[in-house]
C-alpha cells in the first residue's frame, strides 16, 4: 500500500501501526531481520535531517539497505517523473519521496508498482503526523479526548495532525492568522469522520486554553522562502512562549523540527522540561520502520 496523507488509514490502524512501533522500540532486536535483501529509494527535491537519517536507520536496523537519492543528482530532471519512477520501482522494493508538489508523490504513486511513502510534500507529513500521535500516545497511554492546540501556520504538518487528531478521537483546535488556515477540504473530512473534534479559529488564547498539548511548526515552510517577509510580519505576536503556556492544563509542548528559536517558539518553552520535541524526533524511527513493514505487508 501507498502512504501518502494519512487518509489511507483508519482511527484503529493508526493505533495498531502506534502500538506496533512502541513493541518495536522496546524489543528492537526481534526486528533486525524483517527486510532483510530489501532495499528502500529515498528521493529527495527539498533537504532534510530527520526524515532521511531516520529511514536510512530504520532500514539498516530492518537489516535491509536505504539508498539517498538527490533529485539534483538523479535523471528526473531530464525525464518525465513517470517513466523514472517506474525504472527506480523495478530496482527497489519501496520508495519513500520529499517533493515540493503534493501532484509529484501521488505521481509517483500511481506510476510505481511498489509502495510509495510520503517524506513530506506541501500539503502533508504523514511520517510526522504518525510520531507525533506515537509520542502523545506514550506520554498519556491514550489518545481518544487529548486535546491539542496547534499555533500558528495552517501548513503541511498542521493538515495532517488535523487528520490523525480527527481519526483517532482527539480534539484538535487550530488556531493560525487569518489568512493561514489549514486546507479546507482536510478540515471537511477531519469533521466529516465525526470522531474527533476539530476547532478552528484565529484566537490562539481560546485555543491553548486547557490544552493538553500545544504544537507549533515553522512560519516559513521550504519552497515559501519567498513570502518570508510577508509571513515574518502576518506572524508577529503568535510565538509560543511561556506566558501562552501558562494558560494550558501544564501542556507538554511539540514541534516537528527544525525550529526557528525566537520565531514560532521561545528558548524558554523549546528547552523547558514539559518540551517532548527530542522524544518526537525518536520516534520517527520507530514508527517509521511499523510504515515500512504495513506498506510492505511484513507482520
Ligand atoms: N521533521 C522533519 O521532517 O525533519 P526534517 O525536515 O529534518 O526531515
Ligand atoms: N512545515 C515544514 C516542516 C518541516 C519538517 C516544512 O514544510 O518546511
């Protein structure tokens, strides 16, 4: 199977896919041979440290073999994406891609006769979104009635927590600048799973307030290097900081990484000890190497 938004699962196999990869950090070694002779193509057009060296690690400690690809460096820029995908699909066993257009994954997907994973495009984070979930799901042992603030930019990241919140029961409340809200048609199918609750607004007191959990990401994504000038000034007053934390139910605060210190979030509130940003981090290896196996039908 293709993993590409999230959407490809249900509430209960989101769960399941946590549960397996917290079995999977605790008795690693059970797991060293599941892929075995299996390679994974990593294609990247934009740059990463997370999500490369974590899939890079999964598959060697999956004993099998991760290969980088920059797309600088590959014939994609000569070819169509197609006809490249369908070559690289015949030499490997799963492809995992970064893209600047949501269009070029699901491009891909349909070209490729094995699986394709999303490392990230404009629209979608579903490898974060999955951590992020894994590392709320730990910290409280459930999931169902945590509530989430997310603060700030209604970006990639945002949509797909959206997504996950919704599936699995939580309640999401979304506070960005007018003019930053999440895509609309993934907030229409978040609501329209009538699980969670999703709650959208430009007031970020109302947000955070009470929260269990507040989450913020970059006010300038890749590929929005551009409008930074604009972003910078549309994004004054909204940085995470003690005082919006001080209105939460002690939240544990969350940010996918890199973070822009001083920006999005404080010194004070990215190194404070309720701050889980390095656990999330972690745990993209672990819930990574559970994606690799469900999109390649390992139990
Ligand atoms: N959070 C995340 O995806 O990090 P990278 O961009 O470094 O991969
Ligand atoms: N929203 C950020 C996430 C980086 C992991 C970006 O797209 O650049």
């Amino acid at each position: 199977m293709h993993f590409l938004t999230l959407k490809e699962l249900s509430g209960d196999e989101i769960l399941k896919t946590i549960k397996k990869a917290v079995e999977m950090k605790k008795n690693p070694k059970k797991y060293y041979n599941k892929l075995t002779n299996k390679t994974l193509a990593m294609i990247f057009q934009k740059t990463s440290t997370r999500t490369r060296i974590s899939f890079e690690s999964a598959m060697t400690q999956l004993g099998g073999h991760a290969q980088y690809l920059d797309w600088r460096t590959t014939n994609f820029t000569l070819g169509s994406l197609k006809d490249e995908v369908k070559c690289i699909a015949r030499y490997v066993d799963v492809i995992m891609a970064r893209v600047y257009k949501h269009e070029d994954v699901a491009a891909m997907a349909e070209a490729s006769r094995v699986p394709v994973i999303n490392g990230l495009c404009d629209k979608y984070h579903p490898c974060q979104a999955m951590a992020d979930l894994m590392t709320v799901y730990e910290k409280f042992g459930k999931l169902k009635g945590i509530k989430l603030a997310y603060v700030g930019d209604g970006n990639n990241v945002c949509n797909t927590l959206i997504i996950g919140c919704a599936k699995t029961g939580m309640e999401i409340r979304v506070a960005t600048p007018k003019g930053y809200e999440p895509l609309a048609e993934v907030v229409k199918y978040a609501q329209d799973q009538k699980n969670g609750k999703v709650i959208l607004s430009n007031d970020y007191k109302q947000a955070v307030k009470g929260a269990d959990v507040v989450y913020t990401d970059t006010w300038i994504s890749m590929g929005q290097e551009a409008d930074s000038k604009k972003r910078m000034d549309d994004f004054k007053g909204w940085t995470v900081n003690p005082e919006m934390m001080k209105l939460t139910n002690n939240a544990y605060f969350m940010h996918c990484l890199p973070a822009h210190r001083g920006y999005e979030v404080s010194d004070e509130v990215l190194d404070s000890e309720r701050s889980i940003v390095y656990d999330q981090a972690r745990n993209r290896l672990d819930v990574q190497k559970a994606i690799l196996l469900m999109c390649l039908g390992v139990k």
